[in-house]
C-alpha cells in the first residue's frame, strides 16, 4: 500500500513538472515578444527552467539550450527595443506566416500524410470532448500546435491533482501524442529550425522536439 502511495506521489510530482514545461512552451511560442517577454528570458524563472532542461543530458535539448543561453548572453547589452524586434520578426516567420519563406504552418493538417484531414480534425476534437478539454483561444484551429499542447498541459496538470484518473488521463495522452502530436511536431520544428534567423527560436524548437521525445517515451512505460 505504501509502495502504491510513494508511485502515485511521484506521479503526480512529475506530471505537475511535466504540466509546467508544457506552459513554458506555449508561452515561448504564443506570446508576441514585447519588453514583459524579454524581461522574462533574464528572469530567475526562466534560467532555472533552462538548467533543469539541461540537467536531463538529452542531446537536442542540450544543443538547444546552448543556443538559447548563447543568444541572450550575446544580446543582453542591445538596444531592448531592437532585440525585441529582432525575436518578433523571427517569430512571424516561423508561426504566423510561414508560408512566406517556403515552411508548412504548425497546423497538424499540414503534416499529415493521409488525406483525410476531416476526420483527423474530428478525432482530434473528439480526445479533446473526451477529456472535458476547451481551448482557450476558440480562434485557433483545434490542431494548431499550441493548442494541442495546451491538451497536454491541462491533462498533465488533471493527473497531478486528481491520481484518481491517472490510468484514463495517461491512456489520452498516449493516444494523443502516438496519432496526433507526437507524430507531426518533430518535422514541424525540425524544418523551422533550418528556418529560425535567431538562435534563440532555433534553440527553443529543438528544446520543443526533444521534450516531445521524451514525453513518448515516458508515457510508453504506462
């Protein structure tokens, strides 16, 4: 019994971790750079996420963080408002209008290799129902890529406090990231890398893909 509790304690432990390096993600790609944005990446918060990613010695994150680390300490003494710019610009090139450099949007719908996209859409709404899930930003496509992890988030966060569902919640996630997320994301980021001007979304989508691996990994030991 008490093994049983320490398990589930330690499950919920890092699906609250794993909830919050989700909302970490998200936040990186979604929020238009601004001074509130790049007074984050120097804050206390975000270095720490950077060393614990790190500490995990998972070689395209590791890459990533280098990347990331090595852009904000090249850039720390420019002009605020050029460097935000200069992240803004980027930004768009790689989320908002990707087409105008050649790169497939983060849209699952553009990835996949099968055409029936209706029904895609449909079983993609359907996990998302299943789970009581409702995006918060109704104007996003339901497989625009900050959406599908925000799924991931929210049901990470489920687990960590409610154990109860922990064996319903993990069989979704694993659903989700085997057919959906899982299966697209590491081409998306993978190909805008080549894309990103700066280092610092070059780095943040490596950190993206290699997170997204070992999210798989993890979730196959259930």
């Amino acid at each position: 019994m008490k093994q049983a509790q320490q398990d589930e304690k330690n499950i919920a432990g890092m699906s609250a971790k794993r909830g919050q390096i989700y909302q970490i993600l998200i936040n990186i790609f979604m929020c238009l750079p601004d001074e509130k944005f790049r007074n984050y990446l120097y804050s206390p918060e975000f270095q720490s996420f950077l060393e614990r990613q790190k500490e995990l010695q998972y070689p395209i994150i590791t890459k990533g963080i280098g990347l990331i680390t090595g852009f904000l300490k090249e850039t720390m003494n420019v002009d605020i408002v050029e460097q935000i710019e200069v992240l803004a610009v980027d930004r768009t090139r790689l989320i908002r209008v990707p087409h105008a450099t050649g790169l497939k949007a983060p849209y699952e719908s553009q990835y996949q290799k099968e055409k029936k996209t209706s029904s895609s859409m449909l079983r993609i709404t359907n996990l998302y129902r299943k789970a009581g899930f409702i995006p918060v930003d109704a104007k996003e496509s339901v497989d625009f890529f900050c959406v599908e992890l925000d799924f991931m988030r929210v049901l990470s966060e489920q687990i960590a406090k409610e154990p109860s569902k922990t064996s319903f919640l993990f069989s979704i996630q694993k659903t989700f990231l085997e057919e959906h997320l899982g299966k697209w994301i590491g081409e998306y980021a993978e190909n805008a890398t080549a894309y990103a001007e700066t280092d610092f979304y070059r780095g943040c989508l490596m950190v993206l893909q290699g997170f997204i691996e070992i999210e798989k990994m993890y979730l196959k030991t259930f």
